[in-house]
C-alpha cells in the first residue's frame, strides 16, 4: 500500500450546472481534473479557450489563472477530483494531454464514472484533507485510466498502478459471483501474466489468492454481524454455500458456523 505521506491531498465533488455555475477567473492551489458526464462549456486557461464536450475532461493546474463556465445552450454537468502528491503527479505526467497541455480527449463514461462515483461515495474528509488508503488506490485508477487511453509515446502503465487499478476493481466488485481476474483484465486490458506479476511485486501473492482472501475478510465481517452462512456467501460472491463453507474452513481452520460460535463467546 502506498504511503499517505506522499499522498497528501484528496477532495472531490459533482455539480450540475444548469444553473450557470461558473468558476473564476481566479487561481487555484492543488491539481484538479474534471470530467464532463453531459452538456458542455468553456475553459479559459492561459488566455485560451477551449470547448469542452461530455466525456473530456480539463485539467487545472497550481497557481495557474483559469475561469471555467458552462454553454448556457446546454450547461454541462460535472465530476472532479482535486490532488496533490508526489505518487499522483507521477501518474499525471503519463498522460497525453492536448489543447496546450489543459484537456484530455474522450473517454467512455462507463470506463471512468464509476471509479468518480465511488470515490465519492467513499470519501469522508476530517478536517478537510484526510483520507483513506482506498481513496488512494481510487484516485490512481481514474488517472491510470487516462494514461491507458492517452499515454505518452513510449510509456506504459507501470505495474504498481495495474495493482491499485485491480484492488479497487476488487474492493467494488468483489460481492459479484461472476466477477474474476478475467473481469480485471479485460477492464485494464492486460494479460493475466501482467496481473498476476503485479501483484506479486506489489503484495507477495497471486491475484486470485488476494480476491479469495479479501471476499472471506468482508465473510467474517458479516458473520460477525449476525448475518446468515447462506446470505453472507451470496453477498461475498459465491453462489454456493457449501463452496463457501469449504474455502472459508480452508482459510480460517474452521467453519463459518464454527467462527460465529466461538466469536460469540467472547
């Protein structure tokens, strides 16, 4: 897992902007990307305007003058993600940005509002900057995405983003019976040789041993709730309870009826 201390700065938000929004012109202190889910608008930065449409994005940087406004014809809606930190801008400079170095073109909604939702969804700022190490790993998908799509000439992902990229497919999807490593692969457009050495530079185990292992972490979490061996299998992935019971006895020592008994006795 990577360390907070680089990663200091995370915020992120939506905005519909119908009714006209704007921003600036003005300065901003951190790094900011924001992605347009509808409608469109305008980007000032250093003196030149850009026409933003929905699925690029526009890219703010420190201390650099922007305004920013929707098309009064059909106001665009918004989400973003403001950062700072030595890991995030390492990931920054692997994207191919155009129109000056501000805009990055089209990518697919569904490729990358999901990963803004989550983050959203996830986010729960104390004192307005602090976060957790799965925001992190959120924030590096969404912007290993955009160097997957737009890389620089010569360079490609490096393996610790495949990992954070994979993790927060894992941590999202993990409750899916049909969710596996073909579903990570096909999302990062890897092999699973690339996967699975990824995870073992980055972790010391194998993909699938990490997914078995985080789907019987959140078991136990629900197990302990109360919830049933039958409902905690279907929300943990598996389909068949009695597949459940065996992987669970193979991880722990024990069955999960065995676990509930003697955490209840505590």
């Amino acid at each position: 897992m990577k360390s907070s201390k680089k990663m200091n700065h995370i915020v992120c938000g939506r905005q519909d902007c119908a009714d006209m929004h704007s921003f600036g012109p003005c300065f901003r202190t951190q790094y900011i990307i924001h992605y347009i889910i509808r409608g469109s608008g305008y980007y000032i930065c250093e003196g030149k305007v850009n026409y933003i449409t929905a699925g690029q994005s526009f890219l703010i940087r420190p201390f650099t003058e922007v305004h920013y406004y929707p098309d009064k014809n059909d106001p665009w809606e918004y989400t973003w993600i403001e950062f700072l930190g030595e890991d995030f801008l390492l990931l920054l400079d692997k994207i191919k940005l155009c129109d000056g170095g501000y805009v990055i073109d089209y990518v697919k909604p569904e490729l990358i509002l999901p990963l803004f939702d989550y983050l959203r969804n996830i986010y729960k700022p104390t004192g307005g900057i602090r976060f957790s190490d799965t925001s992190e790993n959120v924030v590096s998908a969404i912007l290993s995405v955009y160097s997957e799509r737009f890389p620089k000439s010569g360079q490609k992902m490096c393996e610790s983003v495949y990992f954070d990229s994979a993790c927060v497919m894992i941590r999202s999807s993990y409750h899916k019976s049909e969710f596996g490593l073909e579903s990570i692969c096909k999302e990062l457009n890897i092999s699973r040789v690339t996967l699975h050495r990824s995870f073992v530079k980055s972790c010391g185990i194998s993909p699938g041993a990490y997914l078995a292992e985080y789907r019987i972490e959140r078991a136990k979490e629900l197990l302990k709730r109360g919830v049933s061996v039958k409902a905690t299998a279907l929300s943990c992935g598996f389909t068949d309870p009695l597949y459940f019971s065996k992987a669970f006895c193979k991880s722990e020592g024990s069955s999960p009826r065995e676990f509930c008994r003697r955490f209840n006795e505590y």
